[in-house]
C-alpha cells in the first residue's frame, strides 16, 4: 500500500538526485537544452558569475519549516530502508561519514546533523533529502576515480541542503494545488529506488503535465549548487577541476547508454555546464591532490562487491594491474579480497603483508589480515590482532563488526550481542547492528535481547506492527522482571510518537 501510494505521488518536484547532475550524452545534451529552451530563459555565458557565491535570502522559509524538514526526512528515510538495500559495510560507511563532516565543515548550514545513507546500486546517483539525509549509490564509487571527483558530488549534494532547495521549491510552488510535501518526499524515493517499469510508468504518466514549470526551478538550483559546491571543494583542499572531471567521466560512461538514467531525463547536463564548471574552477588554486589512500581503498571494496563472483573480481584486478589501473595501490588491495572471498588465502597474504608494511595501521589492512588469519583457522590471532587495534580507537566502528564476527565464527554469540550492544549505544540508527545482534541473540538463546534488537530493527524500517509485536512478546515473556515489563511499556508509547512522526 506504502509503495503503490508513493508511486502515485511521484509526479512532482524533486530536489537533489544530484547526480541528476552528473552526465549526459553530447547527442542528449543538445536535444534536452532545446527541449528546455521553450519553457526558461537561457543564460548567456557572459552573464555567468564566477566570483565568490553570495548565499540568497531564504525569504519566508522558517525555522518550523527545518523542524518540519526534518521530521518529513526521517519518515523517508524509515520507509526507504523498507523498499531499498542498502550497503552494511562499516568501513565504506566510516569513510563517507567523514568525508561528510570533512565538506560540511566548510559549509555550516548543511547541518552538523547528517545521515548517510549508501543504495547498493550500480547506478551513478547521488541525493540530498530535506533534513540532512544524503545518499550516494555504491555505483559512484565506481564511477569516480578519484577521492576529489566523490567529494564534488558529495559538495554539491551538500549544497542543496544549505541552500534549503526543498523549501524553496515548496514557496515557488505554492500556487500548484497538486504540490505537497508528501508528494516531494514519495517522488525522491520512488527515482532513488529505481521504481521498476511499473513504477516507472506511473512516474513518466503523471509528471508529464507539470514537468516543464518544474524544470527552470531545477536547473536555476542546480546551478546554485554547482557554485557552492566548488566553494566547498576548495575550501576542505580538494583540486577544484576535479567537479568538470566528474562531469565528463560520467557523461563519457553513459555516452552510449540505450536507457539514460532517470535522472537525466528531468536534469540534464550539458557540455556548456562542464565548460561552466572548468572555468569556474581556474580561478582557484589546482596544486591539490586529487585522491587519497582511504578513498582507493574503499573504491576497491565497492568495485569487488559488484563483481558476481570472486573468480570475475580476481581477473578483474589482475587486468588492472597489467594494464591501467587508477590506483595500483587499491588494486592490489581489490585483489587480495577477491582472493579472501575466494578462500585462496595463501595468495591474499603477499599483497596485504606488502601493504601493511606502508600502512600497519590502516584499519582495511587490518581487517584484512585478521580475515586471512580466520580463513587460516587461527582465530584467536584474528581475533587479538583486533583487539590490539581497538585499543587505540575503541570506537571504530568497522573493527568492532568485525570482532563481533569473530566472536560469532567462534560460537561466541554472547560476546559478539556485547560487543554490537556498546556500537548501537553509539550508531542507534545503525539497521545492520540491530539485525545481526538480533541473530547472534537467538543463536545464544538470549531471547529478551532477540525480542529488543527485532523491534529497533522494525522501527529503524517504519515496520511498527511488527516492532509492537516484540516489545509485546517481552511484556508476556517476562512478566516477572518489573525492570524490563517498565521498559517495555515505555518503548510501546515510543513507538506510538514515533509512529505518529512518521506520517508523511
């Protein structure tokens, strides 16, 4: 019912899917801009203005339109983990979150209240979601070559959340009866999520009659953004010509594509935006680096998990190597991967033992080794070999899942529900941390903690029934434990508010 609901919704303005951005086919770029001609007002490059961005008034927007940004992203974002997978891998996570904080910090009203989410989608796309949700598919890693190319998405994504694009197009809108802010929210779900033909279908059937008085607000924000984006890119020391990079990397990887990305279909790029973008960055300093080891690492990780079988990422990597590679470093790093989930340990050891002789405390090399000592059979050296990094960032959230997955290799259920216990306190948003607690609890028998981590995960997925079931299931079960009956009674008034937010 959710899905056929946002699918009919669809239709309507959406800001950010900013990858949206990101590319075009020459042949396309022409005929989209023509297409655009008739309904805004073209910009002649001389009027173009590449001095410093002068930040416009937001006008009426308020502060109870934030709250209420707010509370409309984090109803998306619950029924979008119900309709959409997404990656579960801690270090790729880790590495964007920061990369997040990294570009927001020179740009302050994003927000200092992010969350991240990454679709496991070959696709290029990335998105910004009124209330501080960013998302970026596992596919731009692909896409991106370097550290520099991701950030401009992730700066230009950023940009739409300090500029409040949502409000804006909400005031600007205010005379169509059919705009809400229900609508907005289902729309951007509905084109991150790919939608399948059906839901396709009803996407290009209802937006059609008010595509075009959409379009000059999109394209005048996303020129907005570009600007910002830029400014932000610089600031946090990246090479300003890596955003004119991306821009042709994309285009020239969707150039020949029979079905163009939803997203180019209602914000084209142009080669007149790549050229902006080139000029824009001219004026700033260049002498930066373009990626780092973190991001060729992490990239490596992504380009393995959308190989369909280890033997294919291992030919993968190897073809790299001899031949070009964007990073030989993360190459190599992909290998011996691919090699680990192959089981073909004794091949991964070289590669990862001549790594970790440039990087010993990189935490991907870590875990990496730690992964070969386990396939070795020696877990308790895989699992000291964490220990003994965790003591210098007991927080780290990629090595203590993977502690916990040593503890549970080892039928130590109990420890591995601890250990993902002390992480939720600290990532509570987290859906894998409560779904994997929730099976190491039943493994251990520990059934009030089953029951706990089964409903934070229901909640986390705006299944509330199902959440109400467990704390139920608690109430009944434990009857005599006056502490936990207390809790349980509390956590069911919660989740009736929670509920109540959600409402979209």
């Amino acid at each position: 019912m959710i899905r056929i609901l946002i699918i009919s919704l669809c239709s309507l303005f959406y800001v950010g899917l900013s990858s949206t951005v990101f590319a075009e086919s020459a042949g396309n770029a022409e005929n989209t801009e023509s297409a655009e001609s008739s309904n805004t007002q073209e910009i002649d490059e001389e009027e173009i203005d590449f001095s410093p961005t002068q930040l416009p008034s937001i006008g009426e927007v308020s502060t109870t339109s934030k709250a209420e940004e707010k509370r409309l992203g984090q109803a998306w974002l619950k029924f979008f983990r119900r309709q959409v997978p997404v990656s579960s891998d801690p270090l790729l996570i880790e590495y964007t979150e920061n990369l997040l904080k990294r570009l927001s910090e020179h740009n302050p009203e994003a927000g200092n209240d992010l969350t991240l989410i990454i679709p496991r989608d070959k696709s290029i796309n990335a998105f910004a979601v009124p209330g501080g949700i960013i998302g970026v598919n596992t596919g731009l890693f692909a896409y991106a070559q370097a550290e520099a190319q991701f950030a401009s998405v992730l700066a230009h994504e950023l940009a739409h959340l300090s500029q409040r694009h949502y409000a804006r197009g909400v005031q600007k809108q205010k005379g169509q009866s059919v705009l809400s802010t229900a609508a907005l929210i289902g729309s951007i779900l509905v084109a991150v999520a790919g939608g399948g033909e059906a839901g396709i279908a009803a996407l290009q059937a209802t937006r059609a009659g008010i595509i075009d008085s959409q379009l000059r607000f999109s394209r005048a924000f996303e020129q907005e953004a570009d600007r910002l984006g830029m400014e932000t890119l610089v600031k946090a020391g990246f090479n300003p010509h890596s955003m004119a990079d991306m821009f042709g990397q994309i285009q020239r990887a969707t150039r020949f594509s029979s079905t163009p990305p939803e997203f180019l279909l209602t914000h084209p790029v142009t080669a007149r935006r790549i050229a902006d973008a080139e000029n824009r960055a001219r004026s700033y300093p260049s002498n930066t680096p373009t990626s780092s080891l973190d991001y060729d690492l992490m990239r490596a990780r992504v380009l393995l998990s959308i190989e369909e079988s280890p033997q294919q990422a291992i030919s993968r990597f190897e073809s790299e190597l001899r031949g070009f590679s964007a990073s030989e470093i993360g190459t190599r790093y992909g290998l011996a991967l691919a090699y680990i989930a192959a089981k073909e340990y004794s091949e991964a050891q070289p590669l990862i033992s001549e790594l970790m002789e440039q990087h010993p405390d990189h935490p991907a090399l870590i875990i990496a080794q730690s992964s070969i000592d386990a396939g070795a059979k020696q877990l308790l050296k895989a699992t000291n070999r964490i220990k003994q990094a965790l003591i210098k960032s007991p927080d780290s959230y990629p090595l203590n899942i993977h502690l916990s997955r040593l503890y549970a290799a080892n039928n130590d259920y109990k420890k591995a529900v601890e250990v993902l216990n002390k992480l939720a306190i600290i990532r509570p948003g987290e859906t894998s941390i409560w779904f994997n607690m929730a099976e190491y609890a039943g493994l251990a028998g520990d059934i009030l903690e089953l029951h706990k981590a089964r409903a934070e995960f229901f909640i986390l997925s705006a299944r509330f029934d199902r959440a109400e079931n467990q704390v139920n299931n608690i109430i009944k079960k434990f009857s005599d434990n006056d502490v936990e009956v207390a809790k349980a009674k509390q956590r069911l008034q919660d989740i009736k508010e929670i509920r109540k937010a959600t409402k979209l």
